[in-house]
C-alpha cells in the first residue's frame, strides 16, 4: 500500500508541473495521496472554507473539524480497506481530490492543502465565491474614490462611511474607524440590520440581521490617535422607504458606540468596483 501511495504521489507531482492533464479533449484532475489511519487523526487545512464532502466509501471518516470552516478531520473507519477516494469542494469554487490509503503510522497528520487547485465549482444564485468576494473586498480597500457621507460620532471617536461599490450582486461599503482619544478603541462586536425609520408607540422595532459576506480589516481594536480602515461586503439591496440600514460598532467595556445610517439614497450613488 505505501509503495502504490508513493507512486501516485510521483504522479501527483508530475501533474502539478505539467498542469491539469489533457486527455482527448477532457481534463484529468490527479488525486493527490493521503494515507489515514484508525487511531489518529489527520486534518487537512484548506484555504478557504469547506463547502461539500464526499467520501468514496464508508472506509473513511470525515468531518469538519468544530467551531471551523476550513479543517476537516479524516480517520480510518477499519484497518487495511481498500484504496478509496475523498472530493472536497471549498467555498472559493476549488476541488481537492485525494486517494485514500490506510497506514499504521502515516507519513502526516496535519496537511496544509496547496491552494493551487483546479477552479471547476459554478455556484448556484444566492452562493458566493469567497475568493472573488475577498478579492472585491481589496479593489474597494485600495480604492480612494468618495460618493458618500455617513458618519456618527462619540468621545472623540468617529464612524465614516466614505464609499459605496457595486460588484455584480455585491455591495461593498468603505468605512473608516477613527480614535482621537488617549484610550484604545477595543470592538466588542458589529452589526448590520435593516431596521425601521420610526418606531410607533407601543410597537416592537422591527429589525432584520444581516450577515457580511466578508469584512476586510482588523476588527479587534483601533490604537489612540490613529484610525482603522474596513471594508463590509453584502448582498446587493435596495431599501425600503421607510427602513434603513443600520452599520453598528459598539465598544468593548466602554460606551463609544456608533451607528451609521445609510438610506436608499446613498445605494443608489454606489460606484462600479471596475471602471
């Protein structure tokens, strides 16, 4: 088994030099080979998060390790089985595909997975590509463009949204962290919602949650004197004109909390990412 598991790693690394082989017309992915064991457990570290799994028998267990996105734990349900596959789909649009071998002690345990694998995943509407979420998120970072202003301040901290840009079904909003004071600025967490303009006597706010697709920039803490630059990425929207939505920072053990309202208005003035 180990001899087989290291003539396809050869085979493996010729593809990787060669690229993905070309075979009348059709492309052959190579697998590469993971030897995984009953008493141990390997974790393959991806670079993106896990999107499918699909094992080639019930040989192999696989899960995604707790509380992550991006590690999954793969062990041997029995000794000696036959050589079986695993595919794994990430949600930056890549497959990884492995030949699975057991051994008694194997080579590794802990695999950080080359991200140079093949971009073959077409999403269905509403899912995103992390990667080119990620990569929107950088064009509107390095960005100086300004077509709107929404800011709050408190304590001589201040909450600026200078940006709007529209990536295809994107949003990507341009927000600036400033603390002018002596103490550090520590974020204890922030939202996103869409909530109601006004709120009548004896009625619930009526308030929906939105999850960022992805935020770029340091969301711990902004030093005293300097300011913090983050990029939110959400869907595509329009808003109601009698809702808004609400960007919502609020501090760590202190009350400089902050809220910025952005209006259908400021939406409609966002930018294309690409000129």
């Amino acid at each position: 088994m180990r001899i087989f598991l290291l003539c396809q790693l050869l085979l493996c690394l010729f593809f990787q030099v060669q690229g993905v082989c070309q075979v009348t017309g059709s492309s052959i992915i190579a697998p590469f080979p993971l030897e995984v064991t009953t008493t141990k457990t390997t974790h393959l570290i991806f670079p993106f998060g896990i999107k499918t799994v699909d094992r080639g028998s019930r040989d192999i267990l696989a899960q995604k390790a707790t509380g992550v996105e991006n590690i999954l734990q793969v062990k041997a349900a029995r000794p000696d089985f036959d050589t079986t596959n695993l595919t794994v789909i990430t949600t930056d649009g890549k497959l990884f595909s492995f030949l699975v071998g057991f051994a008694d002690q194997p080579l590794s345990l802990n695999i950080q997975v080359n991200s140079t694998a093949v971009d073959v995943a077409n999403f269905r509407d509403g899912d995103h590509n992390e990667a080119k979420v990620a990569q929107s998120a950088l064009q509107v970072w390095n960005n100086p463009a300004r077509n709107v202003t929404v800011k709050d301040r408190s304590s001589q901290s201040e909450l600026l949204m200078s940006s709007i840009f529209v990536d295809d079904d994107l949003l990507l909003y341009r927000i600036e962290l400033s603390n002018n004071s002596a103490l550090k600025y520590e974020i204890e967490n922030h939202r996103v919602f869409v909530r109601d303009k006004k709120n009548p006597k004896r009625t619930a706010i009526q308030e929906t949650e939105i999850k960022p697709l992805h935020i770029l920039g340091d969301t711990n803490a902004v030093s005293p004197q300097t300011s913090h630059t983050f990029v939110f990425v959400l869907p595509k929207m329009t808003i109601p004109d009698k809702k808004y939505l609400a960007i919502q920072v609020q501090e760590k053990n202190g009350g400089r909390h902050m809220n910025l309202k952005v209006r259908n208005r400021h939406l409609l003035k966002a930018l294309p990412i690409r000129q």
